[in-house]
C-alpha cells in the first residue's frame, strides 16, 4: 500500500460489494424463482426471499420437465451436453498436442503449410461457415449423434497454438537426454512431454469444457430429435412454451441446472481457469 | 518454431498433424470455400435451379437498405457491449487492485458469470424484465415507466447489451486486475512522494500504462458481441421488435435457415468472414505489444 486511506479503503470495499451484488442479482432471482411453487410465480409482484419449494421443482425439472414437453425431464439434456463438453475438450486437447509436438519437434515437407492451415482455422468460426458445414454433418450422416456435435468443433487453432508454446519452453536437453537413452518419438510424447505439459493440459481442458458445455448455435442446427437436445437448448425451448403457459419456477431451475457444472469448475479450479484463460487469451 | 534439436524425417509427423488436418479440411476448409462459391450462386424458390450469376448476391446485399441496418446495429450493439462491460468492470477492477484484504474472495465472485452460457444469460434477463411478470419491469411500472422490449426496439437493445455485457463483465474484470497487478510499484511510489493523490495517479499513471491491455480487450469484447452473442440475442428478442437487434450473425442464420436464402446467407458468411479475419489480423499485430502478466 502507497499510503494509508482507510476512508478510500472503506469506499472501496463498499463499490466491489455493490458491484458483486449488481453481478450476483440475476442469479439471486433465477434462485428464488427456483424455489417458489408455480401458483406464486403468476403473481405480482414475483418474490424476492427464497420460498420452500425448491427440491420439489428439482425433482420436476430432473423427472418430468415442464408441462406440455415430453414428460422425459431435463436429465438426459445434462448427460448430452456433457457428452458433448467432454467430447470436444477431450478431442480438441488430443488433436492439438499431437499436430503441436509434430510441427516443434520433426522437419518434415510442408511443415509450415500446415502450420498455416491450422492457423486458417482461427478465422473461421461456426457462426460464418453454418449452412455449408450443416451440408457437410448431413451428407456424413452425423445429424443427431454425438459425434456431429462435437467433431466440427474439435478442430482449434488456439489449443495448438498454446501447446507449441508450452513445447517451445521445454529445455533442448530433455530430448538429448531423452535420445540418448533411446527412447523414441512417442516415448519421449508420453513419457516427458505429456508429463511436463501436466497443468497446461487441466488448464485448457477447464476452459475447453465450459466452452463445449455452453455451446449452442451449432447443437440447435444439426439436432432435430429431442433425445439429442443439450441443456442449453432445453432453457429455449422451455421459454418458447413458455408463451403459452409461464412455468417459470421450473425454467429457473433448468437454467440452474445448466450453469451449475461450468460454475462449479469455474470457481473450485479457479487457478486453472485464470491460467488458461490468460494462456489461450479465449 | 522448430526446435535446434529435432526428429529426423519419417512419416511419423504426417500421421501426428493427420487428424486435425482432417478436420480441418472437412469442416473449416471445405465448409468455407462452399460458402465462398454459394455466395457466387442464386437458386430458385424451389431449389430446382441454380445459376452463376458473379457478384450479384453481393450487389443485392450492398443495395439492401436491411442489409445496412442490421449492419448499423451491430455496430452500436458491439460498441455498447464493449464500453459497458469494460468500463463496469475497469471501474471494479481499479477498487479491488487498491484493498488488499479480500480480493481473492471479489475475484471469486465476479469470475463465475464468464461459465454461464449466452442463453442462460438471456434467460435470466428476459424473465428479470417480462414485461408482466419481471421484477424490473415491476419496479420501473411503481416508479412510473411501462417497460416493454416486445414492442419498444430501443428498450430490446438495453436488454440484449445488459444480457451480453453482463456475461463479459467477467473475463474485463480478470485481465484489467492483471494488467493493474503488472504496473510497477515503484512508479506510484514516485507519484504519490511527488504528491499526486489516488485519483491523479489513476488518471496520470495508471490509465496509460493500462492502454494495451485496453486496447486488447476491446478487440475481444467486439469480437465476442459480433460472433458469441447469438444465444442472447435468440433467445431474448429473436432479432426483433421490426429488426431492432437483427445483428449480422443472427441475420446470417435468419436468412439461411429459416428464409433459406442460400446465395444471400452465404455472401452474408463472407462478409463475416472477411470482418473475422481483419480483427484477427489486428489482435495479433497488437497482442505482441500487450503487457505481460
């Protein structure tokens, strides 16, 4: 501290508090909504304390959903969409350490060709290139599965990025030493680069995971069977019920149930998350 | 890039880079010379017949005053999301660099809102603002305004830029405090022996120094409301009332899925594209520049 302001101090503990609760107040009523059985929530004004029914629209939402949807509760919506977060941080980190470790470590012909082709990728996310990667997923036969969800997505110029990065930082020594005792390529991968390589791994993996689990542009196009809705996708279609009939304790707490896993792992891997947003800026 | 010490040449790297070079091919690549070529085409209302008609689907758009408003649109809702969820978080981020109790626990709760998706976002804002049934909506109708972003396009674009911004606060606030945590010490030591007290040294010192990680920001925060946001706007406005927050990305899926407006969707796509790639271009020119952390 530069000098000592215990008024300035007080003053500014009194605007992050308000400011905290200015960030917080939505989630608050999402909750309170969340906990108040549906006859209250057609009355105005809607509530601001807690009320005490809000097991039994978890119970609803996970069980049976709203009324007027298919009766199979939001349940298997959280296994797609995890499925789907899994999916694509899984396979993203796999692609992107193997493309990193060939293009730093091996002189090979073409080498900067697909550097620059991976980089290409950078520039064209899902929302420019819809319609023809939609054709694409169709004549491959991959609308409605698993696979059409994730793959299109797994492919990330950044994860490489950071990966050659992290290569890059680890001591020429470590392969010397490594050849030297005969190892080949793959067990200098596995055994000394994947090991060092330990943190950036979880930390991309963090915010892999909250970007696959939020995504939601790209599930509405290429899913049509309501087996393969995400959780994401369940909140817009309840809203668009909605219209007719407000159920709005149950769709709070769909939308509960949609940010609880990538709040979780936002605030209990909080030192992860901060690194591997600051490492991949994105 | 490539280190001193290598692997000699084999086949192994072909088959390391195989994967992603596929998937980048399938869909990146192909997927955007298609739109590329799409752009070039015009199909019938039946998708009987397609034609080559050049830069036509381009002139149409270029001369499609609906076309320049959403265009217009973008721009002030990029603009709005940027300065709102920047300045808010800017603000917060100069207190919480300033108390040294307790700043963990801030960071903590002004994170989360970044995991929240764009449509959780949304969801929570419209059912905040209903205009039957929202708290909001309740307490401006008591303090004598009658919020209603159904009809009323002004309002749908405070609600939409409240939603996104709302979401990005988050990500301004974490790099802000780490740009602010990076400037030395020594130098507001300086000042405040000279006798500059907090607010000058904030505007004299800090602020500049703050510049690239400023500058950074912007260019995330207008990449994020150009192409992230499309969750909040469907799910909050759906582009309405009359085209009122009609944002490019959402006129791009508009056109295509629902008007199936193949040739004009996709020379929209390469609009888009052209715009991603300049600010890609321009994040990278400046990320080198940024401060370290």
């Amino acid at each position: 501290m530069i000098e000592n302001r215990p008024l300035l101090t007080i003053f500014s503990h009194i605007m992050l508090i308000l400011g905290v609760a200015v960030i917080a107040l939505p989630i608050w009523i999402m909750f309170v909504a969340a906990s108040h059985p549906e006859i209250r929530m057609t009355q105005v004004p809607l509530p601001m304390l807690p009320g005490g029914h809000f097991f039994e629209n978890l119970d609803i939402a996970l069980s049976r959903g709203m009324s007027g949807m298919d009766g199979n509760g939001v349940g298997y919506m959280m296994l797609n969409s995890l499925a789907m977060a899994m999916m694509i941080a899984v396979g993203k980190i796999a692609i992107s350490l193997l493309s990193a470790f060939a293009i730093v470590y091996f002189r090979f012909p073409f080498r900067m060709f697909f550097f620059w082709m991976i980089f290409i990728t950078l520039m064209l996310p899902v929302e420019v290139r819809i319609l023809p990667t939609y054709e694409v997923v169709a004549n491959l036969g991959m609308l409605d599965t698993y696979w059409g969800l994730s793959i299109p997505l797994i492919a990330s110029a950044t994860a490489t990025f950071m990966f050659r990065q992290v290569f890059l930082t680890i001591p020429d020594e470590l392969l010397e030493a490594a050849r030297i005792d005969g190892a080949g390529p793959m067990r200098f991968f596995w055994d000394i680069l994947i090991p060092m390589s330990r943190t950036n791994i979880a930390a991309l993996f963090v915010i892999l995971f909250i970007y696959g689990w939020n995504q939601y542009l790209w599930p509405l196009l290429i899913t049509s069977e309501t087996s393969m809705y995400t959780i994401v996708m369940g909140i817009k279609q309840m809203l668009e019920a909605a219209e007719q009939v407000p159920q709005w304790n149950i769709i709070m707490m769909t939308a509960l149930l949609a940010m609880l896993p990538p709040v979780c792992v936002v605030i209990f891997m909080q030192s992860l998350f901060v690194k591997g947003l600051t490492e991949t800026e994105k | 890039m490539l280190k001193n010490v290598h692997f000699g040449p084999s086949v192994l790297p072909f088959l390391l880079v195989l994967p992603q070079i596929i998937v980048t091919l399938v869909f990146f690549i192909w997927p955007a010379s298609q739109a590329l070529y799409q752009s070039l085409l015009l199909e019938d209302a039946f998708g009987l017949k397609t034609e080559f008609v050049w830069f036509r689907n381009f002139e149409d758009l270029l001369s499609d005053p609906l076309y320049w408003d959403s265009f217009k649109i973008t721009i002030v809702f990029s603009f709005l999301v940027a300065f709102l969820s920047m300045s808010f978080a800017l603000i917060l981020a100069l207190f919480a660099d300033r108390v040294i109790k307790g700043s963990g626990a801030y960071r903590t709760l002004l994170i989360w809102p970044y995991a929240v998706a764009p449509v959780t976002a949304g969801a929570l804002w419209v059912f905040m603002f209903n205009p039957t049934l929202g708290i909001v909506s309740y307490a401006l109708s008591a303090l004598g305004y009658e919020w209603n972003h159904q009809l009323n396009g002004g309002e749908a674009m405070a609600l939409v830029v409240m939603a996104s911004a709302w979401k990005q606060v988050a990500y301004n606030f974490l790099f802000f405090l780490a740009g602010l945590q990076s400037i030395p010490k020594s130098l507001i030591e300086a000042a405040a022996i000279d006798g500059a007290g907090p607010m000058r040294r904030t505007i004299d010192i800090v602020l500049p120094l703050l510049s690239p990680t400023t500058f950074f920001l912007l260019v995330i925060n207008i990449v994020y409301a150009f192409f992230e946001t499309f969750g909040v706007i469907h799910v909050v406005t759906a582009g309405g009332p009359a085209g009122a927050t009609n944002i490019l990305v959402y006129k791009v899926f508009n056109d295509g899925f629902v008007g199936l407006d193949l040739g004009g969707s996709a020379a929209q796509s390469v609009i888009l594209m052209i715009m991603v790639i300049a600010l890609t271009v321009v994040q990278f020119k400046y990320v080198e520049k940024r401060v370290d952390y």
